[in-house]
C-alpha cells in the first residue's frame, strides 16, 4: 500500500499519516474509524479534511498534544472546506458524529476531533 492508495472512496492513506514522519499505526480500528469518516461525507455531501490523523510522539509533543492524544494511535481532527457557511457545516458535522458510534468527540470552533475510544466522551473545546 502507498499513501496514495484510497482507503475509502474520499480518503488516501496520506491524509492520515504523520507529517513530520510519514509514519502511521494501522490499530485494529483504523479502517473502521476512516468508514464511519466516509459515512458522515457521503451523508453531509461536502468535502471533510483531515486536519491531522496519525501521530508520533515527537510530532505530538513538538505541535503540543495532549501527553497520551489519542491521536498517537489514531484520530481525526476533521472540518468543512473554509467559506460561506463553515459554522453550519461544522454543526451539521458534529450531529452526524454524535449519532454514530464515535467514542471521543471534541467540538472545538474550527474542527471536530474523532476517535474510537471504549467509553463514549464528549467535549467542547
């Protein structure tokens, strides 16, 4: 697999990876996490993108994440395309999430953060 390869119709494995390493985890839920990603796409119809997915620990703390993000085994931080309209998108994003089987949503004001942690967790940053 190169990280051009789709792994889902509106998603390549590039949009996931680590920026500074172009290192990523395939945990057992990765293609899970990136479907239910695919599903809230096709049923907003508007382009998501990926903020950041993957990282490492160097990245994540150089950036400032969390200490344990779950974004060193694998999240999201996803948002709409910029312009007229963002903040509706991001609402309309945010509903879909909260009624699939996400584990941790954090609304923060320019994205979402998506994971699939065991106990539901909801935020607002």
């Amino acid at each position: 697999m190169t990280i051009d390869e789709q792994v889902t119709e509106h998603f390549k494995l590039k949009n996931c990876i680590c920026p500074c390493c172009d290192r990523i985890k395939l945990i057992l839920g990765f293609f899970s996490h990136m479907e239910l990603l695919e599903q809230m796409r096709q049923e907003l119809g508007f382009p998501l993108i990926i903020n950041s997915g993957y990282r490492c620990f160097e990245h994540n703390t150089e950036i400032g994440g969390a200490p344990k993000s779950w974004h060193m085994l694998f999240a999201t931080d996803a948002q709409p395309e910029w312009g007229n309209g963002f903040a509706q998108r991001l609402r309309a994003m945010y509903k879909v999430a909260l009624v699939q089987d996400w584990g941790g949503i954090i609304y923060h004001n320019t994205f979402l953060h998506l994971d699939l942690r065991p106990e539901k967790y909801r935020a607002r940053a």
